[in-house]
C-alpha cells in the first residue's frame, strides 16, 4: 500500500488577510470563498494568525446582537494569534489524527524554517482533503 503524505493532498491556493483588515470584510471574503478560516498576516507578508469561522462566532457571542459593535473590530482583535502548523511530509492519516486530537479543521504548510520566508504559508490541509481523498475525487 502506498503511503499517502499531507504534501500529496494539501492545496497550495492559501487565502491570507491583512491582520488589520476590518472584521465585517474579512468575513465577507471568507464566505466568497467559501472557506473554514482566511490566515492573517502582518505588513511583511508573514502569519501572524488564523481568522476563522470559530474566532468570527466567539467574536459575534461577546459582543452579543449588537453588529454595530463588530464594524468597529479588526481581524487583528478576533483573530486566534496562532498558525497551526503541519509538516508535508508526514502521512495523510497522521495528520488527520492530529487535527483530531487538537480539535482543528485545517492545518498549514509553512515554507521551510531554512529558507528565507520561513513565516509563510504555502499550503493548507483540511479534513475535506481527506474526504476528497477518501471519495476518489481529489
């Protein structure tokens, strides 16, 4: 049986944000393009965090119905200040299992520690990659 990597089902096309975005456009972009999180990032280019569907509710419930209050935010001030990493080359089932364990949906792919942008993603592995997978449709 072939061992399957998280390099061969990942996807390269990471949607990222300015961290100083305002809240209300970011979850516009995140909706167009339907995905489960956008990674914000600072003026270099490098992640500084993850916006996501999660950090958009948790902001909505601690502000309670008042969407007034959220056109005043920032990605930077409803954003999990973390990116969660994964390596490519590790198998697709290990993976998995880790997104388990830690409760996640998706995971990065940084550019190499060694290389001169080490702070940056190049691709994002989702459980709908796995499904894909398991579904012969990827």
């Amino acid at each position: 049986m072939t061992t399957i990597f998280v390099r061969d089902l990942m996807h390269r096309d990471v949607i990222t944000c300015p961290s100083r975005m305002p809240f209300v456009e970011a979850i516009r972009a995140l909706v167009q393009q339907q995905r489960e999180a956008l990674v914000a990032v600072d003026e270099y280019g490098r992640a500084v965090g993850v916006f996501g569907k999660r950090e958009i509710i948790q902001a909505y419930t601690r502000h309670g119905a008042n969407v007034d209050q959220l056109a005043d935010l920032i990605v930077l001030d409803a954003m999990y200040s973390s990116v969660p990493e994964i390596p490519p080359d590790i198998p697709a089932i290990t993976a998995a299992q880790l997104m388990l364990d830690q409760g996640l949906r998706e995971v990065y792919v940084m550019h190499h520690p060694d290389s001169a942008r080490p702070d940056r993603p190049v691709g994002v592995f989702t459980l709908d990659d796995v499904l894909q997978h398991l579904a012969g449709t990827e």
